[in-house]
C-alpha cells in the first residue's frame, strides 16, 4: 500500500506530521475492515495507540543500529572535512554533529534504494539508513554500522509491529504466535520515553533498551533542538519496566 508518505518523497517529514504519514492510510483500511493484519516499521506508528487497534506482536527484533553509507565504503572518523551529509532525521543529524562538527547536512527523502543511488552519484558524500531497512529491502549498499557509542537508533528502531483491530479476540491470540516477549518489553520502554518527552516521532530522541547477562540497561540521547547539546545517559535494572522514567528523570529538558 502506498501512503502519504511514500507518495510524497519532497517535503520534509516533519512538515508533513512526522513518521505517521506512513501509516494512515494503512491503519484505515484496517479500521473499514479492507485488511485484518497490517505490518509497521514500528518507530513510524505514533505513541498514543489508535482507537480500536492494537499491537498484537512485535517479533524478534532486527539489528537497531543506523549505519554510514558511502560510495567508498569509509566510517564517520574518514569522512573529509565538511563532507555533505543527506539525513531529514533530527536525531540522526544533532548525534552526527556531536561526534563530527564540521560535517554540512541537507535534507533527503526516499527509499533506501533512492537514498543510496543519490550517494552513488555523488549529490551527497553520504547518508544514514538503519540496518535493517537496508537487510530488508535486499539491496546492495556500502554501509558502514554507526557504533552505539556515537549514534542511538530512533526509539523501536528495527523492530516491526502487527497490527488488527483490538475487538479480534481470535486474531489476536493467533498473532501471539510470532511476539516476542523480550523485544516488546524494550521497545515498549523505549517508546515510553518518547511519550514521556512529549516527541513526536521526528523528534531527536535516541533510545536503546537492552538485555545482558546482568540485567537490563536504557540509553537515551536526547536534544531540545538541533542547536542544543545532545545529553546522553544510561541506566540499569534487574527488569526494563521503569528504566525509561528513570532516565527521563536524569535529563534536563527546561527549555524543551
């Protein structure tokens, strides 16, 4: 299904409403009943849950890293001085800046394949795509993974979300059959933040709840604005319920 958003590939998608616009049209043919599943990229589908639907299952989460990409191949340390960098993610741009301050940034929009093919051709030096876009869409591309330390992915990053209309008892328990308890209980926390921060899925908010052999651990990179500092902090527990209150806790967002 083709929505607002992949329709429109030159506004910038903050002026458009954020990442929703990729989701509209999708969640209406579910509500008219024209579909009973449908399936998100789950970082696209607003915080506050549509009226009478729900997310019946997140399955196992893919690699939630963003990654570098290229014509040569290179990471962000050997990028030339002042290279122009092809990125309308807020996030993406105020945590690049942080690590590389003379980097020029400029809008793009499209696919992972029209993003990768301007790169090729060199109207950019480079862009950002997440992992799992580019292992999804099966297509080749030089990208270079962007380290945790320098980038946090956007909150439910490379996890998918199934959706049904909530009154499908039947459907909804079918659906479990592909959730994955662990990966729903991180995102889930990760999207807390968000709604806790009162950002729009556009906002520059970095967030990464994980599991370990010691417990849990909660990252967040969040900026006011893409001329603030970006303030990173972690934090730790047995279990990731509470983790992301605890690091909303810790940020000073006054101006925000």
């Amino acid at each position: 299904m083709r929505t607002e958003g992949d329709i429109d590939r030159q506004t910038p998608l903050p002026q458009m409403g954020g990442r929703g616009v990729f989701v509209t049209e999708v969640e209406r043919a579910l509500q008219n009943g024209d579909i009973d599943v449908a399936v998100h990229s789950l970082k696209d589908l607003p915080v506050k849950e549509t009226d009478g639907l729900v997310v019946a299952a997140v399955p196992k989460r893919e690699d939630p890293r963003d990654a570098l990409v290229t014509k040569d191949g290179l990471d962000l340390a050997s990028l030339p001085d002042g290279s122009k960098v092809g990125t309308g993610s807020p996030r993406r741009q105020v945590q690049l800046a942080a690590a590389r301050h003379d980097l020029c940034f400029e809008g793009i929009r499209g696919n992972v394949e029209t993003r990768a093919a301007k790169v090729e051709s060199g109207a950019y030096d480079a862009t950002v795509l997440a992992v799992a876009g580019i292992r999804r869409s099966g297509i080749e591309v030089t990208a270079r993974p962007i380290p945790f330390s320098i980038m946090l992915p956007a909150p439910g990053q490379g996890a998918l979300a199934v959706q049904c209309r909530s009154a499908d008892v039947k459907l909804r328990a079918a659906l479990e059959a592909v959730d994955d308890p662990g990966d729903r209980l991180a995102v889930l926390e990760e999207r807390r933040l968000l709604a806790l921060i009162r950002g729009g899925c556009h906002a520059p908010v970095g967030a990464l709840c994980r599991r370990d052999d010691l417990g849990w651990t909660f990252e967040a990179a969040v900026a006011v604005d893409l001329d603030s500092p970006v303030q990173r902090v972690a934090v730790r527990g047995e279990g990731p319920v509470g983790l992301a209150e605890r690091a909303f806790a810790m940020l000073n967002l006054a101006d925000a």
